[in-house]
C-alpha cells in the first residue's frame, strides 16, 4: 500500500486532449506544453489518422512526455485501446479533455436522421463514451478532471444550428448529473462554454445535404435564414474577442483548480446570455432573440 502511494506521488499527471490538431483543441496542446515548464504532465494529444500530419506542422513532436496518438472518437475500438495503452504504461489517465467537436449548420426541417445521429455521435455520444472508458481508473485512484467542451450552444439555440445545440444540450444534460455521481470519488466536471471564438473555423462549417441546397437556392423557402445567419455568425466569429487561446487558458485555470465548478464561462458573450437567460422572463427573452435576428423580417418571405 504505502508502495503504491508512494508510486502515483511520483507520477505525472496524465491530460488526454481530443481533437487537438486544430483549433481550440490545438491551442489547449500548445499551453500544456507551457504547463510542462512549470509541471510535470505527461500529454496525450490526439486527432484523426488524416490530421495527424498537422502536429509536426505546427511544431508539436511527439517525445517521452508528449504522445500523439490517431483517435476518431466515435471509433469505440480506437477509444477503448487508447484507453488501454495510457492504463498500462502510464497509470490512466487524470484529466480528460473532451474537445473534438462539429457543427452542423441547418434548419430542423432539412435535418435527415442519420445527419442527426452522426451529430450527436461526435458531440454528445463520444465524449460520454470515452468519460465512461476513464472513470473507473479515476475512481480507484480516488481523483481525476473531465472537461467538457460544451458551447453558448449548449445554453441558447439559435435558428439553423438545431442539431448542433441539441448535442451540446445533450452534452451539458449529462455532464450535470455526472458532476453528482462522480463527487464522492473527488472526480470533477466542468462544462466550459465558449461563445463565438475569432477564428475561421466557420468557412469550414458542414451543411447537412438539404440545408447546403437551401443555403445556395434563393428561391428556397428557408434562403434568407441561411444567407442572414451565415453572414451574421461570420462577422460575430470576425469581431469576437475569445479567442482559442484566450478560451484555452481557462480551460489550463480549470485543470490547476483544486475543485473546479461545474460550468465555466468561456467568453464574455457566454456570460451575458446565461444572465440573461436566468435573468429575464422566458417571453421577453424569446422576444428579444427573435426580433435581434439578422433581417428577420425578410425571413418566410417567399
Ligand atoms: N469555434 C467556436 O466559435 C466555438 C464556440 C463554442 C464552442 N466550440 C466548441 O469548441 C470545440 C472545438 O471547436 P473549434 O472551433 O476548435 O473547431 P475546429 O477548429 O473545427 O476543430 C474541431 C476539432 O474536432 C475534431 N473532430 C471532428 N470530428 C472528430 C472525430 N470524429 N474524431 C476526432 N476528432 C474530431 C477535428 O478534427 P479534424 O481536424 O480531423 O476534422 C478538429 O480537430 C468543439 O467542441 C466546439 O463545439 C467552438
């Protein structure tokens, strides 16, 4: 007994990042190698097998301490043998950063089932998935960190990103409960939530097969709601003051804390919807979104 204390004493700390080849995930990778510099924390930066190549562009190589591993989160086999591996050789993993994420852009009515599924598969599905593959190391050993990247999304839905809040909805749903039932291992969870982040990661946003049509069809009934709301995120996500570092540092504050909340703020546009969503009557709130619509009035014109 007093071996194995003395054993995980002198272990590092393990971080499992998702999706960190680009991106938030990226940014978290580049300030956990800074963190080495004041710590010791074994890395586990992972992407897909196709974005792998992009670590050694941006300057990451893999070393003693940093690995970089291939893993599709909604691939079970590659989670659970990742998994594996890290219990193995380096005692499981401690802090589990569930970043990988995509944002369907799409009305509900041009969202097919199996566009809905693979959505909440890698937003919601995997990140629960793979929290399940770590709890049981964190709770033999009494502790360990899940940070969930969750989103504004996940707290507000706005029109034609219904698939994406549902998953981030789902997401913040089942982190809630599991911050109560994993408490009494010391195990914590955080949700951080991100507004919009200066970044281009919305010209890279996928359509669903039937929203893409109506994006580019002007005589589709839905057309102005596309063409409003992607002129409208561009410029939020242009003039945003987050940015992927600037959420990535929060996500290290969390990491560093001894019990962190269960919902941080990503951005300061995050803090002013959850106000006023706690704050104002659930009329006046709709009203207000609604009517702050880009051009609304225009929209199911035709
Ligand atoms: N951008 C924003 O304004 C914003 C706002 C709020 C919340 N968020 C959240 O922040 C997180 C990161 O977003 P981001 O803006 O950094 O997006 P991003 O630049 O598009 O990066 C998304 C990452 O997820 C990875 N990914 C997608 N599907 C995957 C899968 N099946 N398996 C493994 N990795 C997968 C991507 O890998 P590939 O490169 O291989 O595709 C990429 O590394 C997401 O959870 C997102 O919902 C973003």
């Amino acid at each position: 007994m007093t071996l194995e204390i003395l054993a995980n004493a002198d272990r590092r700390q393990v971080v499992l990042v998702t999706g960190a080849s680009v991106g938030l995930g990226l940014a978290i990778g580049h300030r956990l190698l800074e963190e080495q510099r004041r710590r010791r924390i074994h890395i586990v930066l992972t992407a897909r097998e196709s974005s792998l190549s992009r670590f050694g562009e941006q300057g990451i190589a893999q070393c003693d301490d940093v690995w970089i591993r291939p893993l599709d989160v909604t691939n079970a086999d590659q989670r659970q043998s990742l998994v594996d591996e890290i219990s193995s050789k380096l005692g499981g993993v401690d802090i589990l950063i569930n970043n990988a994420g995509v944002a369907y852009r799409s009305c509900v009515e041009h969202v097919t089932e199996p566009e809905r599924l693979h959505q909440m598969n890698i937003n919601f599905r995997s990140p629960i998935e793979l929290t399940r593959c770590v709890l049981p190391g964190m709770r033999k050993k009494r502790c360990g960190k899940i940070i969930n990247i969750s989103s504004v999304g996940g707290m507000m839905a706005m029109p034609t990103m219904s698939v994406y809040s549902a998953s981030k909805f789902a997401l913040e749903g089942a982190s809630e409960a599991l911050y109560y039932e994993v408490k009494p291992w010391n195990v914590s969870v955080t949700l951080v939530q991100p507004g919009f982040m200066r970044s281009d990661a919305f010209e890279k946003v996928p359509y669903t097969m039937m929203g893409a049509e109506a994006s580019a069809n002007c005589d589709n009934d839905y057309h102005e709601h596309y063409h409003h709301m992607e002129r409208f995120i561009a410029m939020a996500m242009n003039r945003a003051l987050a940015t992927p570092d600037s959420v990535a540092k929060k996500v290290l504050r969390v990491m560093r804390r001894k019990s962190p909340p269960l919902r941080v703020y990503g951005s300061v546009d995050a803090v002013m919807f959850s106000w006023m969503r706690r704050t104002m009557p659930s009329r006046a709130y709709n009203w207000l979104l609604y009517r702050n619509l880009p051009k609304v009035r225009q929209w199911g014109r035709r």
